[in-house]
C-alpha cells in the first residue's frame, strides 16, 4: 500500500512525500528521510513507521513539538485524511495506489476544474448550506475528507470563541485546511453596505492587500455567492482592482441573517496563477458560511448586550470614577478604605488622570460627604494671591483689601479641602501650610488671632515630590505630612480594558447634557479608542467622546466621528479614502521639512509653522520614527 505525506502549508506547500515500509525519520538534518526546512525543527523531530496497513507517528523529544489533527502527540496512529504538524509544515496523510492523484485537485490546475465564473443563490435551509446530502459530490475522496473533517471541527472550535479575534484565530484556519486560498477575511457590515470591519486569517505570510469590491458589493447586495477566476468568462466581475492586487481566484459567500439586514460576508482569494477555485470549493465555503452565521450572531448579541450593560452602568454610577481593570479596582479600594478615615491622603498620577475625581470620591464615601468639598489649583495663581485665597485676609492687610475675605481653608470647615498641583506651592507659603497641618489652625493674611478648623485635606500633584524634595524645591517635613496614605491613579494607557466602559459613561453624561441620543460605538472606533496611547488620559479621552457626540450624525458614533489625533495613529483601522490620504500627506510633509532641516526638530517645526511640542506629538501619533531611521535623519 502506498503511503504519502502531501504538504499543505508551510515552506514544502504543495510537495508530496511518499513512505517506505518501515521507518523513516523527520526533522532538519539533511541525512533525515524526510528533511523539513525552518529554524524551529529539530534536528531529528520525529519519525513514522508504516507497517502494512498501519502508520504510526512518534515524536523524538523535539524543542516544539509534533501534532496531530492540532493536538500534541508523543506518539500516535495516523488515518486516512489526518493533519500531522511539524513547525510551520502540515502534512494530510493519504493512503493507497491513488493517494498522489487524489492529492493533485486540491492545489494543482486540471482541466475538470471549473474555467467560468458561478452565481450561486444560497437560500437558508437548503442543503447547499449543509455538510450533508450532495454538497462534496463529485469532490475527491481525500478532499471530502478534508472538508467533513475542518467541518466538524468548526463547532468543538466555536466553543472557546468569544469575539472576533477568536474568529481569526481558530474559526478561518479550518477553511484554509480545505480550499487552497492565500488568506480568508470575514467581512461584517458597519454601515449598511458602505463599511466593512474584516477579520483575517493567512495562510503563510500575512497579506493585507485590497479585496475586490466589486466582488464583495455585489454579494453583499444581491445576497448572492460568487466565484471568479482570472481567465474565465469574467463578466461583471472583471475590475482593475482585482488585475492590479494581481488577484487570481476569488470566492464570496453571504453568510444568512436576518430579513432586511445586510450579510456578512465569507471572502477567500488567492494571487498564485496555478490555483484556481472550483465549484466543489465554493461549496465547502458556502457549508463554512451556514455553520458560522449561528456563532457570528450570538457574538454580535452579546456584544450588544456589552453596550447596553455599559450604557446602564454608565447612568448609574455614584461617582465618576469608572473602570473595572485590576488596576481601578486597587485604586477603588485603597479609596474606600480612606474615605472611612480622616488621615491626609496625597493623590499622584499624570495630566488628566482624574485626581480631582479621586478626592470627590473619597469625600463623597467619608462622614463629611454632605458637608462642603472646596477645591483650589495651586498653579493657577501667584504667591500673593494664592495665601489670600488659601487663608484669607483682613481688611487693609495689602493695598486693594477693602473688605474681609473668608479663605478656602475656613470655608471648608467640617469639610474636606482639595489642594490641586501642590507640588507648585511657593516655599513660604509650604511652611504655613504645614503649621496648618500641624495645629489645625490658622490666622488670616493681617490678622492677629488664629482661627481653628476640623478640615479633612486631600492634596494632588502630576510631580514627583520625593525628587523635588531632593532637589530642595519642596521641604521634606511637608512631604511626609501630606504623604499619610498615598494613591496613584494609573495612566488610561495602562488600563485600556476601561477604555470602553469610560466612553460609555462619557457619552451618557454629554447625551443627557445635549439631548441627543446614542446607542453605542462601532467595532471599528471601540478598537480604535483601545489602541490609542491616550497621552492626555481620560481628559482628552471625555473630550474626544463630547467631539463625537457633537459632530456625530448616528446612533452609533463611528471612527470618523474621533479626534484625527487617533485616526493618524492607527493604520490597521480603515476609515476611508479622505482619512488615509490625509494622513499620508502629513506624512510626506513631515518627513520632507525633517530633511530640509536635517533632522532638527525645533527647526523643522519653524519650516512647518508649528510648535515643536506638538511636532513631536504629531510625528509619535503618524509613528513616523522608522521612516526617519530609513532616511539616517
């Protein structure tokens, strides 16, 4: 009986190995019987024994392993149709006389292969959308195999799917076992049929080339299943996208859904010249569409089920600290553990972080939470000023103090008072505010008698203090008093799981201020939003959602809604024609005033007209830094 290992990925795709009786070995070295190329094979990886009728496979303790039908083996007896999985090679076993011949139809062009273009108009139910029935007529015997095979798999494997990624991951490989494409794409209707999220899966090399809209539009839109190979009786079908991505087989299923809505769409293709798609493909693909459509729509469900429990949770909250990473969660509790005490807490974090709403939350969690919370930004004013709004003043203590003035401390009393950017304090005024600290009490700026308070302090400060006590700025004494318990609100960068529960509570905030309503956010601008680095924190992320509120028209605010600040970071996210052509216009520019400059930041951003802080901003969001190194700049 004839034994022979056909490689259907990987650097040996499309070889045909043919076993002797007996054993033969497999791995990197060349004196192995079956030599496998890539760094990641062992020398000797594994050997297979055939005996009769019988093969078995036997992993040599190899760095990385031997699979069978993707499951790791130490040993194992292979069947007709299985996978075995060395590295980046998979093998499909075959056995018998005609083992090569069944294997050439898979990959190789014959002349039973189908040289016009098909329209087919699947309706659910049917059996076309089935395993069952005719649907692998006329296909292979090995073929057929390979088909039930990855199609019985897809519903083990959908278990452990639980969004999109997991779809690229696990669910669009199968089909790659089966049809001879370079990569399949699961497209999902954003917009009607204007936008499309897609979800990849490669075969060897990732390939992110253009898809063939005309393909795509036209099953999308007549709800049809369309296959299109180059040389054939192209048709509608023929377009200059598909000849310049060098395209050469293309196939397109709708999967089913619901009346009135827009399909999503199953896409494969193929740029190498000797496959060619046939009908018995575009039905296994038309079976992988029925079988999927069931798992796409309890995703979507529950992904709308997500959105609706953020909204809710959104309008609910008692405060305006929201998250549920576990970097919120241990900054939530470190805040409920203050809150229930009077100690002095000192609140550190970058720009935007939210230490304002760090200390209304644990003023509104304290004893005090209904009695006054007084705010005050030491950076926002000047040494004389600042003691006078701190403090207070008697009338006539400075020239224009016509009238007492009742300071921030004593308007706190049995309050809690808020000190913003402490860390800007001038060092007299430090000093009376740790005798403050000290005595709890204090006397107005020209005053004589000391006014005592019973004030809860909570301070703030984006400065690292312990340094500046270091370098003198900041008297050490003061640092320890306001630094009873500390808490350090992480940058939104560290906790991007929040990012979604955040713009939620945003856009309900702003919609209720606005009366406007919005359901949501796309696919597209939630992975958009998550893949920002948020420089400016929640600030910028609240203005960024209002900005979407204003200027969106929809339900649902969409990536072009956002700030060009997060469409210029990420080139993954497709937007649109305008988008990606303005953003590789400033691209062009940046780079040509950097060279003209020679590579100065400061004078390249004169050239250009612009602050050189927002040059290096810009440049870091256009992720221009590998295409100066190109350039030597």
């Amino acid at each position: 009986m004839r034994v022979s290992l056909v490689a259907i990925s990987g650097p040996h795709e499309g070889e045909v190995f043919v076993l002797a009786p007996g054993r033969s070995t497999v791995g990197r070295h060349s004196e192995n019987d079956i030599r496998i190329l890539g760094p990641s094979v062992s020398r000797q990886h594994c050997d297979i024994e055939v005996q009769g009728e019988k093969c078995h496979v036997r992993d040599l303790d190899s760095r990385h392993g031997t699979f069978v039908n993707h499951q790791p083996v130490a040993a194992s007896r292979l069947a007709q149709g299985d996978l075995l999985t060395v590295c980046d090679t998979t093998f499909r076993l075959l056995l018998g006389d005609e083992a090569i011949a069944q294997a050439e139809p898979l990959w190789l062009d014959q002349d039973d292969l189908a040289t016009k273009n098909t329209r087919v108009e699947p309706v659910v139910g049917e059996e076309i959308y089935t395993p069952s029935g005719e649907l692998l007529a006329g296909v292979s015997d090995a073929r057929s195999s390979s088909a039930l095979s990855a199609l019985l798999r897809l519903p083990l494997e959908s278990a452990e799917v639980r969004n999109l990624e997991a779809v690229g991951r696990k669910i669009l490989p199968l089909i790659l076992e089966t049809v001879p494409a370079e990569r399949a794409v699961l497209l999902l209707p954003e917009n009607g049929l204007s936008e499309f999220e897609t979800v990849y899966a490669f075969r060897a090399a990732e390939w992110k080339g253009e898809l063939s809209r005309t393909v795509t539009t036209r099953s999308v839109s007549e709800r049809v299943a369309l296959l299109w190979n180059r040389g054939g009786d192209a048709g509608e079908l023929a377009a200059a996208s598909i000849e310049t991505a060098g395209i050469w087989s293309v196939l397109a299923v709708p999967l089913p859904s619901a009346d009135g809505e827009p399909p999503a769409i199953l896409y494969l293709d193929s740029r190498r010249p000797e496959i060619r798609f046939d009908e018995a493909h575009l039905h296994v693909a038309m079976a992988f569409a029925g079988l999927l459509a069931p798992l796409l729509a309890c995703l979507r469900y529950q992904e709308w089920l997500d959105d609706e429990r953020l909204r809710l949770q959104a309008g609910t909250l008692q405060h305006d600290m929201v998250g549920q990473s576990a970097a919120m969660e241990q900054v939530l509790g470190i805040i409920a553990r203050v809150a229930a005490t009077d100690s002095t807490a000192l609140i550190g974090g970058e720009s935007g972080t939210g230490k304002e709403l760090a200390a209304r939350a644990i003023h509104r969690s304290s004893d005090r939470a209904n009695r006054p919370f007084v705010a005050i930004n030491c950076a926002a004013l000047s040494e004389t000023l600042l003691e006078s709004e701190l403090f207070g003043h008697e009338r006539g203590a400075f020239t224009g103090a016509d009238r007492r003035k009742i300071g921030k401390v004593e308007t706190s009393d049995t309050g809690t008072l808020f000190l913003d950017e402490v860390g800007e304090l001038p060092l007299l005024l430090q000093a009376k505010l740790l005798r403050f600290l000290q005595e709890r009490e204090f006397e107005r700026v020209g005053g004589t008698r000391p006014i005592r308070v019973d004030v809860r302090l909570v301070a703030a400060t984006n400065r690292d203090l312990a340094a500046a006590v270091r370098k003198g700025a900041f008297r050490e004494d003061l640092y320890h008093r306001l630094n009873v318990i500390s808490v350090l609100l992480p940058p939104l960068r560290e906790r991007s799981g929040d990012i979604p529960l955040l713009a939620a509570h945003f856009a309900a905030q702003h919609c209720a201020r606005l009366k406007r309503t919005v359901m949501g956010f796309t696919r597209q601008a939630h992975s958009l939003m998550k893949r920002y680095h948020w420089p400016g924190n929640v600030r910028e992320l609240a203005n960024a959602v209002e900005r979407a509120v204003v200027l969106g028209d929809g339900e649902l605010i969409r990536p072009e809604d956002l700030p060009e600040s997060l469409l210029e970071t990420d080139d993954s996210v497709k937007v649109g024609r305008y988008h990606d052509v303005l953003r590789e216009t400033k691209k062009k520019v940046i780079l040509g005033a950097m060279r003209e400059a020679s590579g100065r930041y400061t004078e390249a951003a004169r050239i250009l007209g612009l602050n050189s802080n927002y040059l290096h901003r810009l440049m870091r969001n256009l992720q221009l830094k590998p295409d100066l190194d190109k350039t030597g700049l």
